[in-house]
C-alpha cells in the first residue's frame, strides 16, 4: 500500500508469503500523532491524556485492526528493542494488558535473549536473561517461552538452570544456535519441538506443518555450488542492511539456476574518483546491479556503472534511480547530448531527460507523498520484461517522484531503447531495455519487494540466467584456449560442479 516502513517487515514477507501494509507496522511516532489528533478532535472529552490508558489502548487498538483486517488465526506482534529502554515500556504495558482482555489460553509470550560466550572460561552466562525476565516481570509479564540465541550448543544443564531461574518448563526453554542460513532457523525452531509447544499451549489442533518445500530449500542454499559475482553499486554499500532486500533477491535467484552469489559491495563514489581505472573494478564481475538512491552524490559513478555495462555487453539490471542512471548515460553517450541530466541533480540541465513527475510539481511535504505502493504496469510483448514475467499485466511496487521524460522517448527509441514496460495510461516509463546487448533491463519499480526464497522475482531470475549464460560462455572460450575479451572475471563451471581452470 506505499508505506514507507521497517526492513523487518521484508523478513515476514519472504518468510510467510504474506503481504504487509502500513498497519502491520506500528511506531511511537504513529500512535502518538494519533492519540494527540484525537484529543484535538475533542474524542477525549476534554480528559488528561495519559500513557496509561490512552497510549496502550491505541497500541492495543492497532494489533485488533491487524486482526480484524487479516481475519488471522494468529497473530504475531513483534515488540522490538531491549526489554528495559523507557520507548519501549508503553508497549510492554500494552501486550501485558492484551492477555487480560482477550483471556490468558488466548496470549503466548515468546521472550529471545542472548547467552554470551565468554572465551575465557569456554562457557555461556546465563546471568544477562535471568536479569532480562527479571525486568519483564517487573512489568507483570511472564515469559511462557524462553528463545536462547547463542553461538555456541547449550547444554541441558544450561536449559534447566534457566528454566529453574526464570519459572518456566524446561521445554519451553528453546536453544536457538546460530544457523548457516537464516532460512534454517524455522527448521530448527521446528526440530527443537517450538510448533508444537505453541499450539498446545494457545489450545490449537495439532497438526504436521507441511516443511518438505522449505526442506528441499535449505539443502539446496547449503549445498555446494559454482561462485557468480555480482557487482552491486550503490551510495550506501558500508551499510549492506541499506539493500537488504536486492541482496536478498540476488540470493533467490542464485538458488534457481544453483549458483552462489557473491555480492560484491562497489561505491559508486568511489568508483567515480577512480577515473579511468573504474574498469579495473567492473570488469571482473558477471553482472551489475545499479539499486533505487536520492541525492547527487554518488551519481557519475553510478552512470559510469551502466555506460561499462552497454559498451561491454555486461549483464545489467537497474532498479528505480538504476533505471533514471541509465537513461542518463544513454543519453550523453549515445544521443550525444552532453550534459543530460536528472532535474533532481541539475535543475538547469539543457537535456532533462528525468524530471520531477507532473502530479510532483505542487507537492511540499516530502515524507509519504510520492508515487507509492503497487501499481499497474503494461508489458510489450517480444521483449525480456515480458519474456521474464509471462504475461502482460503486472503489479510491481513504486517508491519515486522522478520520471522518463517523454519528450526524448521516441528519439532514444530510434537509437536502441526498447520500452518494454508502461503505466496503465501509458503515460509514465516503467521498464527499458537495449534491443542489441544480451541482458541490460532497467525498472522505475522495486522487484526485490516481491522476491521470495523460494520464487525469485521473475526479473532477477533472468538476470541471474543471463549472467549464468554469458560467464559459461567466456568460460567454454577460456577452456578451448580462444582469447576472450574484457570482462571476464569469476566464472560459473562449463561442467557441472566444476570450476574452469583459470589462466
């Protein structure tokens, strides 16, 4: 539904393959803003506004709605922070209140702590979830389940201590090692006997959770497999959680054609103070990916990203401001209108090739008001969009108030551009591509919101298969002894599960 909210929520959706919306997340901002909107509104009647009641009933309030929305079964309610921060109380106090008004068999407490290993004496202290229950109870609230995250085998010695301490069965007392993959941990969880506890406890039927899928899933990401570097350019890299979800769907597709990716993290101003050796760090990759930014900053390189990537036949993919970088470059080096530019970057650029969206124009407040959330996109039939997606109407999720600027579609479609992707009124640009390079598709849109574990987004299935398809074939030249041109870097086995020899 366009809200902007936490990366967390991009966990559940890969996890459950549920849609989230603006409700399932809920902020101090939020609940504040409203209760002080209420009051203003005369609700209240006049009355003292107070964290106890009028704060917990709106938290309160907000996980009824989520239910109500969702006509759930259960619903899980994630209260985020460390148990004792003063932001956090008011939502403690509310899901301690939850149990009383919708009855105790009806509310599961679900507590995670960590067991520090301490090197000195090779062993994990208890002390830090003793004190962490101990705080909870302060606020009148027992854990039912205890979830121990720890890098090192807890013993049970360890589990009955803990459950001795904090007044729990000593099977609620849940060891939750660090995994290989974070796609294991519902395996583990499930293996550690959690699901069934759960239900028991919250009086549900028991029944066998159908796990085989996500089995066969796990056992592919740990199973051995040929390396892909994919190049990923962006203005925020230090902080990888920044592309959380492009990773992430990189990953999925990897898993489908039964590749390992390996990110390789470029700033993009960096690579633009490197002046012509820029090559020297894309030519090693199988692939580019130029993800969604705001600002100038970081800009050159990211169009030096997508100008190596034409002229050297590299695989590219570009997601939101990786698409407007790449109508830029195409437009000074291939149209020769030197100085295009975004209006966004140079507001007196003679060759605007992405400007500020009509319906932008009058717009003042910046948070929440630009083009937002799912929307409709038209495909061209013959082109890789629809090749990848299979059919001609799609729904993909927006976040920009920069567009195409029409007034330059029909002359870079005259030089190679394919608009293989439109709005429904055909009025906005959603998708591009270059009708003479193998792979180069570039999107207005976010697909990596829609990416799962299990079924990676169409567009970064097929990018990943070209990039697989072009490094075996360098990798075949390599092999014959034929020379090959720049570019070539690690490459996906000709053989299966078999590296080519490098020279």
């Amino acid at each position: 539904d366009g809200a902007e909210t936490d990366l967390d929520l991009g966990h559940y959706e890969r996890f459950t393959d549920e849609p989230s919306y603006q409700a399932n997340n809920v902020t101090t901002g939020q609940v504040y803003a409203s209760v002080i909107g209420k009051e203003r509104r005369g609700e209240y009647l006049g009355g003292t506004i107070q964290v106890i009641p009028h704060i917990t009933n709106e938290i309160k309030e907000r996980m009824h709605a989520v239910a109500r929305r969702s006509d759930a079964d259960v619903v899980i309610v994630e209260v985020g922070g460390t148990v004792g921060d003063i932001e956090g109380e008011p939502f403690l106090e509310a899901i301690r209140q939850m149990r009383k008004d919708v009855g105790r068999t009806n509310v599961l407490y679900l507590h995670v702590t960590l067991l520090p290993f301490i090197g000195a004496t090779k062993e994990l202290k208890t002390k830090p979830t003793q004190h962490s229950v101990k705080e909870l109870l302060r606020v009148g609230i027992q854990p039912d389940v205890i979830l121990c995250r720890s890098d090192y085998p807890m013993t049970d010695e360890l589990r009955e201590k803990i459950a001795l301490f904090c007044n729990i069965e000593a099977r609620a007392v849940v060891p939750m090692l660090t995994a290989e993959t974070i796609y294991e941990v519902p395996l583990i969880l499930e293996e550690a006997g959690l699901g069934e506890f759960m239900v028991q406890e919250l009086g549900l039927p028991s029944r066998e959770p159908q796990m085989q899928e996500w089995r066969a899933l796990v056992e592919k990401i740990k199973h051995p497999r040929p390396e892909l570097t994919i190049g990923l350019v962006g203005k925020y890299v230090e902080l990888h959680d920044a592309y959380l979800s492009v990773a992430e769907a990189l990953r999925h597709a990897g898993w489908y054609h039964d590749v390992d990716i390996h990110i390789k993290w470029i700033n993009s101003e960096a690579l633009n103070e490197m002046g012509e050796r820029y090559t020297e760090v894309l030519e090693a990759l199988d692939g580019i990916v130029v993800p969604g930014g705001f600002g100038h900053r970081g800009i050159e390189g990211k169009v030096k990203a997508a100008n190596y990537a034409r002229r050297m036949n590299k695989p590219y993919l570009g997601l939101c401001l990786g698409m407007q970088v790449a109508v830029i470059e195409f437009a000074r080096n291939v149209l020769g209108l030197s100085g295009a530019n975004s209006t966004e970057f140079d507001p007196q650029t003679p060759y605007p090739v992405i400007d500020l969206m009509t319906t932008q124009r009058q717009v003042a407040d910046k948070g929440g008001t630009m083009r937002l959330g799912n929307w409709v996109c038209c495909l061209t039939p013959g082109t890789k969009a629809y090749q990848a997606y299979g059919e001609a109407i799609v729904f993909e999720r927006h976040r920009h108030r920069y567009e195409f600027n029409n007034e330059y579609r029909k002359r870079m479609e005259t030089h190679g551009v394919v608009v293989s992707g439109r709005s429904a009124d055909n009025s906005l640009v959603e998708i591009i591509e270059l009708a003479d390079h193998p792979w180069f598709v570039a999107t207005q849109f976010h697909p990596e919101f829609k990416s799962r574990p299990n079924r990676p987004h169409p567009l970064f299935r097929d990018f990943i298969g070209a990039s697989v398809r072009l490094a075996q074939e360098a990798d075949a030249k390599i092999a014959q002894g034929a020379s090959v041109g720049a570019g070539v870097g690690t490459r996906v086995a000709v053989e299966a599960g078999e590296m080519a020899s490098r020279g």
